[in-house]
C-alpha cells in the first residue's frame, strides 16, 4: 500500500514582516534589538505557535548568543534539548522547527545570518 505524503507548506517569504530589525531575509540585523515580541511575530508568519520547549531552545540560543558573541551551533541546541528530552535532542528540534534550525530557529530566536554552518 503506498504511503500517502502531505504537502508541506512553503516557508513564507521573509519580507512578509515589515520590520527595519529585520535583513531581507528575515533575520535581525542587530541581536540586541531583538524582543521577544518579534520572536513571537516572526514565528507566527512563519506558521508556528511558540510553546514552552520553543522558548527553552530561544532563551538557550539568547543566553548562548550574548556569552560567546556567535550564533550557537544546531548541535549545541540539540544538546541542551536532551535535558528535557534525552535521546530525542535532534528530532525534537526538527519537531519545534520543521524547516530547518537556521531556517527557523535562527529567525524566531533574533539571530543574525550564520555564514558557515554545521546542522550537528
């Protein structure tokens, strides 16, 4: 019996949040001016509801960001994930952010662009 596969729904486009915090490609020019007012509007046009493990990955990713002055790596996130959920770091990050930690979690949390990345 073959399996039947649901569309899945294009990432909207960034420019649908008309905010001078934000690059062209929805990312936040400037870290610190980032709130969590424009995480929450940022996740809501990209088709998420914020709950409480998406804010434990955000406040982890802020915490991370605002120590060592980069962008954590997705493995760092998937890592502190399994303190709440162990053995199911990575999927549960896929979970929370199906298109991707940059594509997403980089957006919501008011990271800036990475420029190399490494998925963990």
């Amino acid at each position: 019996m073959p399996v039947e596969c649901l569309p899945v729904p294009e990432l909207p486009e960034p420019a649908a949040l008309d905010d001078p915090r934000l690059d062209a490609e929805g990312y936040v020019v400037e870290p610190d001016s980032w709130d969590p007012a424009l995480g929450e509007a940022i996740a809501r046009a990209q088709g998420l509801v914020l709950e409480d493990d998406h804010w434990f990955v955000i406040e982890f990713m802020r915490e991370y960001q605002a120590e060592h002055r980069v962008t954590p790596d997705a493995r760092h996130a998937m890592r502190h994930l399994e303190q709440r959920h162990p053995g199911r770091g990575r999927a549960r990050l896929f979970e929370l952010f199906p298109y991707g930690y940059v594509a997403q979690a980089c957006r919501v949390a008011g990271m800036k662009r990475p420029r190399a990345w490494s998925t963990g």
